[in-house]
C-alpha cells in the first residue's frame, strides 16, 4: 500500500491572519463573560495591532517562506494592504467605542464582527488563486451586512442592511460566474498559471467574457458606477462606526484584488481592459462629484464623495502600470485616514435620530469645539487634494501615471473632477466656521478614544502630506512580482 504524503502547510506565512481571528473568536467569547462591552474594544485593538507588528517583522525575516500552498502569498504587496486595513481597524475600533456607547449600541459582536471582515480583507490581497479570492470576499460582505444592520431599532439601519445584503449577493453571483468561465477558459484558478495560458497563444474568448463578469463583482466592491447605487443608501442608514469602517476596508479590499489580478492574470490583453477601466474612473468620478454637489446632509454628501475617489483610484489602475499600482497603493493609505477621521466627526455629532449628519447643523462649530472644527477642516482640505497634505500627494501620483501611460486624457478629467469637489467639500468650512450656531446645535464632546483616532488621522495626513517620502520608499518595496 503507497502511504499518503501529507503536504507541509506553512502556517507561518498566514500568522497576521490567524491572529485577527483568533482574537475575533476570544471576543465572541468573553462577550458571554464581560460587562463591559468596550473592553473588548480594547482587546479587540491590542490584536489588530500585534497582526500589525507581525506582518511587519515578516519581511524582515531572512529565509522567510511567504507562500501558502500556491494559493495565497504573504508577500510585500499583502503586507502594505495589511498595514491598511490594520490601520483602518484600529481606528475605527477607538471611533466606535465612543459612538456606541452615546448612541446605545455597545455591543462586543460589533468588534468581532469587524475583525472577522478584516481577516477577509486581509485574505484577498495575499489571495493568488480565484478560491481564496472568493473565500476572502465573503467572509468581509457576511460580515459587513450583519453590521450595517447592527441597529435593529433603526428603519434605515435595516434597510441599510438587507439593500447591502441584495445586491452584493447579485454583485457575488457575477464574480462567481465569471471565475467559472475563466477556469473554463484556462483550466485553472491559479493567478499565474492563468496568465500562463493566455500569454502562450490567443487570448480566448470566454477568458474575457470571465474578466468582464468579475470586473462587474469588483465593481460593486469598490462602488464604481453604474453598480454604486447601494452606496449612498447603505452608508447613510448604517451605524456611522460601521460605515467608518466599511467606506475604507471594502474599498481597499477590492482594489488589492483587482489589481493583482489584472497585473498578474492578464497582462497579455492590457489593450482589452485599459480603456474600460478608464471609462468606469471617468463615469465613476463624475457622478460621485456631481451627485454629492446636491447634498445637504454631510454624511451622504460623504457617500457621493467616496464613489468619486473610488473613481480616481480607477485611474491608477487603468494605467496598468507599476506606477499605477503604487500610487494607487500611496492613495489607498492616506484615503484611510483623511476619510476615517471625517466620518469621525460626523459620528461626534451624530445622536439618535440622525441628529447632527446635516449640513446646517455643523454651522458654528468652530465656536462650540474649535479642535473638532479643526480636524474637519484638515480631512476635507486633504480630500479635496489641497497641498501640503497628504491627499494632494495621493491624487498628484495617480494623474501622473496616467500621463506616463498615455492617459493625459484622463488625467484632465481627473483634475476638474477634483475641482468640482472643492465645492462640497468647502462648502463643511464654510458652515463651520463662517455661518453662526443654530439654535439646538448637536453636541460636540469627543469621547477620549475618539480624540486619539482623530489626533493619529489628523497628524498622519499632515505628516504624509509634508514628508510623503518615507511612504512612497514603502510603496516601491511592496510591489508584487
């Protein structure tokens, strides 16, 4: 009898991983146990940032075996995304333990809901099989759903909730399908063994029609149009804290994959899928601005706002260069912060009922907590893209690969896409810090967890924007193959 060889896992590369969910798995535990449900913010804080200082030392390793089974890979690339989500994580674990609380939600399935979403996103950036693609993806949207209906006393929470589970179960039949006819096509799921394929001869027919219905899953994802209709909804009936937490985790989630996919599976029809990608930026970009131009209630004006920067991400991406990818990489790590802290804010001011997410209800503040005002006012200049911050950098490194790509175009539009959003974003100044306090103005105290992941959002975008350095050397160690 042949005995059976049993394959050696290398666990190791999957450590940050298995340390987000273990820690998730200890708070539904101690849930059962533990009175206070905001200590197992801090617990759940304390294992974000170990898989954090993990996934750091990893590459410092000498000899280090970053592969998993061919199927997923702890490399450079995965370990920057870790330091994104992570990063996203732990800030928005310090914003919800002060929003809970005032708004009654307080609640430990909160924090291991949302470890257990990080432990997928972190999954799909070391994802280097269309599997673990989909495992990944799901674990995040479960997740995500069941927290965008963490409110059940809320209506919008609901439907927030049962909107977002919907249609991203239509938008994950489409991504299914087309990894069905891409293993078709290619007899493979392997990124690399893909890209084997369609480099050794014609690129078929259906591996294209496969590519085509996964941009569609990917596109929901990242909320590009025309499948963004879910976003402004789900984003302004969900509790702020998760909505904090999901306008840059899932974002970033499907960007990491997408980009791996379209750089290491094909490359051989760059031709193909470059200008559909610049299409979708320029729509994506223009409706978010447009739309959120008409807003009157800054948390869904926010909404509009993150489909227009998923809209400038896609222009690093179309691309399709090393270049795109990392300044896309660059984007993706001051977006976290500059658009974390400004959900922040209008978590502070939030109360029950919605009170405090309207435009005419910020007017005054720099009177009633001139450091809250502050913050604000940095988030949104750096939103905009106003020099010296860090999103002026962000946006300066995705126009210019797409103007070394040929793509001067595109670029243009990107500019006066970013003009057009100066006026919404200033629009919060103004009302701020020009416009005289209303009767029965929200309350502005800040919970001390709040002001710690203000402060760290706040200095990390001045400091980024001033020395953008450090982070562009660790964006060019990060990139794959």
């Amino acid at each position: 009898m042949t005995a059976i060889e049993i394959p050696l896992l290398n666990f190791a590369a999957l450590l940050p991983l298995f340390i987000v969910i273990g820690t998730g798995l200890l708070v539904v535990i101690l849930d059962l146990f533990v009175a206070d449900k905001k200590s197992l913010g801090w617990l759940s804080l304390i294992g974000v940032i170990l898989a954090a200082v993990v996934s750091s030392m990893q590459q410092g390793i000498a000899g280090f075996d970053p592969t998993f089974q061919n199927v997923a890979i702890s490399d450079g690339y995965a370990n920057f995304y870790n330091l994104i989500f992570m990063s996203t994580a732990a800030l928005s674990i310090l914003v919800a333990m002060g929003y809970l609380g005032r708004v009654g939600l307080q609640k430990g399935e909160y924090y291991a809901l949302l470890l257990f979403a990080t432990s997928g996103m972190m999954a799909m950036p070391m994802a280097t099989d269309l599997m673990v693609v989909f495992i990944g993806l799901e674990t995040m949207s479960i997740a995500l759903y069941i927290m965008s209906a963490l409110n059940r006393h809320s209506r919008p929470s609901g439907e927030a909730g049962i909107k977002y589970f919907l249609m991203g179960a239509f938008a994950s039949s489409f991504l299914l399908y087309g990894m069905a006819l891409t293993y078709g096509a290619t007899g493979s799921t392997n990124f690399n063994e893909i890209a084997g394929v369609l480099s050794a001869g014609t690129v078929a027919p259906m591996a294209m029609l496969g590519l085509g219905l996964m941009l569609v899953g990917f596109a929901f994802k990242v909320a590009a149009v025309p499948f963004q209709w879910w976003t402004p909804d789900v984003y302004h009936g969900a509790p702020t804290a998760v909505t904090t937490f999901m306008s840059v985790g899932a974002k970033a989630a499907g960007f990491a994959t997408l980009m791996r996919l379209l750089m290491v599976s094909f490359p051989a029809s760059t031709a193909d899928w470059q200008l559909i990608i610049a299409i979708l930026a320029v729509l994506t970009m223009t409706l978010g601005n447009v739309a959120a131009l008409a807003q009157k209630d800054v948390k869904r004006m926010l909404a509009y706002s993150s489909i227009a920067h998923a809209g400038y991400l896609l222009v690093g991406v179309a691309a399709g260069t090393t270049e795109g990818v990392s300044s896309v990489l660059f984007y993706l790590l001051v977006y976290a912060f500059m658009n974390i802290g400004a959900f922040a804010v209008v978590g502070v001011l939030e109360q029950k009922n919605a009170v405090g997410t309207k435009l005419a209800e910020y007017a005054g503040l720099a009177t009633r907590n001139p450091w809250l005002a502050a913050v604000m006012a940095v988030f949104l200049f750096s939103l905009t893209g106003f020099p010296p911050l860090a999103g002026f950098w962000g946006k300066f490194y995705l126009f210019r690969a797409a103007v070394n790509a040929d793509l001067t175009w595109l670029a243009v539009v990107a500019v006066i896409n970013s003009g057009i959003a100066a006026f919404y974003y200033l629009g919060v100044v103004v009302q701020m810090y020009m416009k005289p306090a209303e009767d029965g103005a929200p309350e502005s105290s800040v919970q001390p967890a709040t002001q710690i992941a203000l402060a760290v959002a706040g200095i990390a975008v001045v400091l980024i924007g001033l020395i953008p350095a450090p982070v562009v050397d660790m964006v060019t160690k990060s990139l794959f193959g």
